[in-house]
C-alpha cells in the first residue's frame, strides 16, 4: 500500500504533502492540549502533596505514556513489514491504524501512524518521500483517524463488531484511496487494478481485525483501561 516516488502526480503529491503536514500540526497541538489538561487534574488530584512530588509524580506518568505510544509504534511497524505484491498496483499489507487509535486516541494514533510512514521512507525506502503526504492521507488519516470514529459510534452496540467494521473501513478505504490516487495519476487503469486490490486487502481486513482484537485485549490487561 505504500506509494513510491514517480507513481503520482506531481501536483497531487504537493498537495497531498501539504495536508499531511497541516493535519499531523493540528492532531500534535490536540495531543499537548490534552497532555495539558491530564496533567492539570493530575496536580488537582494530588493537590495536597509537595509541588516536588507533583513533578516527579507527572514526570514518571508522561514517561510511561511516552513508552506505551513508542510500543504501540514498534508493534505497527512490525505489523506492516509483512507485505504481499499486488502486480497491477503497490502491495498489501495490515495497517495498524485501528489498533494506534483505539489504544491511544485518534490525534495521537494519527501521530503515530505518520510517524512510522516517516521512519519507513527515510530510513528503509519503504514509500517514497514525494509520496509521504499521499500515504500518510491513505494510512494515517484514513486508515487510523476517521477508522477511529466508525469504531467509536458502533462500539456502544457490540464492541467486536465495532473493531472489525472499523479494521475493514481502515484496510478498504486505504487501498481504494491509494488506487484512485494512482489512477488519477495515470499510473495504472482503476478497473484492472481493482479486483486485485480488493481481493487481496478483503483478507488483510479480516486478518487485521483478529490480530487488532487480540493485542487490544493484550494490552488492556497490561495496563489497564485503554482510552475510548
């Protein structure tokens, strides 16, 4: 699913770059805003114990949070390196996107998944750097955010249901982005690479629900509650 460099438009990809960007600068100033916030009930909950303690109190909870987002990151990456060629387009391969949100909000799921896609492109050649912006709109936002909030508005009804609509949204939604972007870029003719696309993420959807459903409860019985 990840787009290299000379696959798209030019403008597309400029365009797509500068989303990406003003996207991953707004759910950034929503993670600090909500640190901010955690931290100032923390300081009231703790109210009557020295400001030293306070501060080292805060000091070890945004250490732990910090460890458990760079979890969920090294788990994702691991996650995406089992890629399945699809000839007439890029690749299959399990997002992740639903399990970063779920665990840890949809801002910071969406900093998450971007960046991992920044690791994979500079450092591994996985997706190219003109491409980011595309693949970041594919994976983080489409993949990871709005899945977020499917989830979110079934999960009240029946959780598991919530968790596979949403990992089907997220692998679906992805690839037939990534293949219109392709498409519009004259790169590949839509109606051919469509069966091939859909039939192979048809079961990277089914397969990322299960392993999504299983390293929630993982992680949920680590560290208890995670964020809704």
């Amino acid at each position: 699913m990840h787009i290299q460099d000379g696959f798209l438009n030019n403008n597309l990809a400029g365009s797509m770059f500068a989303g990406a960007v003003c996207m991953f600068g707004y759910c950034f100033g929503k993670m600090l805003k909500t640190v901010s916030v955690v931290s100032e009930n923390l300081v009231t909950n703790h109210g009557n114990t020295p400001i030293k303690q306070n501060i080292v109190f805060l000091s070890k909870k945004s250490k732990q949070n910090f460890q458990e987002l760079a979890l969920i990151a090294t788990w994702i990456f691991a996650f995406q390196m089992f890629n399945v060629p699809i000839q007439s387009a890029t690749s299959a391969h399990i997002i992740g996107g639903v399990f970063a949100a779920i665990l840890a909000g949809p801002f910071a799921g969406f900093i998450i998944m971007s960046s991992v896609l920044i690791v994979q492109a500079l450092f591994f050649s996985d997706g190219g750097l003109l491409a980011l912006g595309a693949n970041i709109f594919n994976m983080a936002l489409v993949g990871s955010f709005i899945s977020y909030y499917i989830y979110k508005n079934i999960k009240k009804t029946n959780y598991v249901l919530a968790v596979f609509t949403a990992c089907f949204f997220s692998v679906m939604g992805a690839s037939l982005s990534c293949l219109a972007e392709l498409a519009f870029s004259n790169t590949i003719i839509f109606s051919k690479a469509f069966k091939d696309m859909t039939t192979m993420h048809l079961i990277v959807s089914l397969l990322e629900s299960i392993i999504t459903l299983i390293l929630i409860k993982l992680f949920k019985n680590l560290n208890g509650d995670i964020n809704e």
